[in-house]
C-alpha cells in the first residue's frame, strides 16, 4: 500500500514536473528563454518548447503590429499657427532582445510610454519646421513619411520598429477659431469688396465704352442723313430748275398748286383775301398770264 502511494506521489511530480516544463509558443508570438535574467534562447518560430522548471523563465511578446495612440499634442509650425495635432503610429517588436534589455519585465506597457514621447518629439520637430498650410494640406502625407522615418531610427534602440505614422487630425486650438474665423471672413469680405469694386470700374468702362459708339453712330449717322439730304435737295433743285427753265409757265402753275395744297387745309383755319388777288389766278381761268 505505502508502495503504491509512493509510486503514484512519483507518478504525480513527473506529471508535475513534465508539465511545467513544457510551453507552447504561439504563431502570433516571440519568446525569450532566460536564465537568472539573462537571455539565454530567443524562439521565433511557433510549436512546443521545454524548459528547466525553476531555473528557466519564459517571456512572451506579442509580434504582431500593435497600436499607439498618442493624446493630443499642440505644436507650433514656422509661420507661429498653433495647431492642435493628433496622431497614431503602428508598431512592432523587431528585436525581442533587444528590447527586453530596453524596457525590462514592464514589457509592451512600459514601452508605449517611451514610444510616445519619441513620436511626441518628432512631431514637434518635424511639423515646426513648415507652415501650417502644409499640415492641413495634401503635403502632409510628405510629413508623415519624415515624421514615420526620424521615428524610426530613434526607436531602433528600444527594439522596435516603427510601422507607419499617421496624423487623425491637425486643428486650430479652441480658444483660436474665432478669432481666425473672424480674421477669415474680414479676409472674405475684403476680397469681395475688391471683386465689387473692379466690377463697377469694368462696367463703366464698358458703359462709357458704349456711350461713345452711341454717340460716334449717331452723329455718323446724321453726317450721311446731312450728306444725302443734301445731295437729294440739290438733286430736286435741279430737277426743279430744269423744269422751270423749259418751262416757266408750268412751274409758276405747280407752285401754285403745293401753295394751294398748303393753305387749304380742313380744320379751323380762316383766310381773309380778296377775290382778285394773284393767289388766285389759276383758279379763275383755264390758263395764267
């Protein structure tokens, strides 16, 4: 019986022993092996490992790319417009030795800190030395590249490496909006006082423009009327002329005629004149003197 129980105690602490002995390192996963603290074997590749219980220890990383979201920073670009500039990187453990040298058993929590002052710091450096135009342009792309590349090489020495870099949103602090909203609308109103005022100047060019050929047509128009007037009343004078020189009686007679058609005119007109007047004379016989 005291055999029995003494082999299954046995039984019992090998199972103990195999088990605690024995770890699973996931494909998601880098693992350090140590002994009393130093690195003894970095595993990389996923399955089953062993170790010595009591004397190994086992330290998992994540190595799979992971998130870091800073808070929100205020930085000040060339130009002196504070801009209020939140960002994010992605990252991963490149060198697990390396950086459990850098940060110790506060692992992957104790690293988001110091990662986050690096990126801080990088922002700062990179976004101050442009305008403002350029953060909120499609040149920022550009600048995140930098800020992504400087942040890199910084981070190398944690065992990191940097992913990517990314800015969520570069805004005007709260207490600067109005008063660049106001700047921007008297800039605006400025603008459309401008467009305002060489629209008026190109409408009266154009008007006094139009005045002018008014006038030029006009009096174009009054020379050429003037011009063949003219020649029309030299042409009827001489017409005029010509009868009267083969003519005289028949002349005298349609001059009578235009003096007769101008006179007797219906309406209330009254002509006092005597019956043997010369105005008459045509009326009186069939022929004049």
């Amino acid at each position: 019986m005291r055999r029995t129980q003494l082999l299954l105690g046995v039984v019992v602490i090998a199972i103990v022993a195999v088990i605690n002995s024995v770890y699973i390192v996931d494909e998601r996963e880098k693992a350090l092996r140590l002994w009393f603290g130093e690195v003894t074997a970095v595993i990389e590749e996923p399955g089953l490992n062993f170790r010595i219980p009591g004397l190994h220890e086992i330290v998992k990383y994540d190595d799979r790319i992971l998130p870091l979201d800073t808070q929100p920073l205020e930085v000040t670009p060339a130009d002196d417009r504070r801009l209020v500039v939140d960002a994010f990187a992605r990252w991963r453990i490149a060198d697990p030795v390396k950086f459990r040298r850098a940060v110790g058993a506060s692992s992957i929590s104790g690293a988001r800190p110091r990662l986050e002052r690096i990126l801080n710091a990088e922002l700062r450096e990179v976004l101050g030395g442009v305008d403002s135009g350029a953060v909120l342009s499609a040149d920022r792309v550009a600048l995140m590249n930098q800020i992504r590349d400087q942040a890199r090489s910084q981070a190398n020495a944690l065992g990191v490496e940097i992913v990517d870099v990314r800015i969520k949103r570069a805004d005007l602090p709260e207490q600067n909006l109005e008063a660049t909203f106001e700047r921007m609308r008297a800039e605006r109103e400025r603008e459309a006082a401008d467009e305002i005022a060489r629209g008026k100047e190109a409408a009266q060019r154009v008007r006094a423009q139009a005045d002018r050929t008014v006038v030029e047509t006009t009096s174009e128009a009054a020379k050429q009327a003037d011009i063949i007037r003219g020649e029309a009343d030299a042409l009827r004078n001489a017409i005029f002329a010509e009868a009267f020189g083969r003519d005289p009686e028949f002349f005298a007679f349609y001059r009578s005629l235009s003096a007769y058609e101008t006179s007797l005119q219906g309406g209330n007109s009254t002509m006092v004149i005597t019956p043997d007047s010369e105005f008459f004379e045509y009326l009186k016989s069939d022929s004049g003197e």
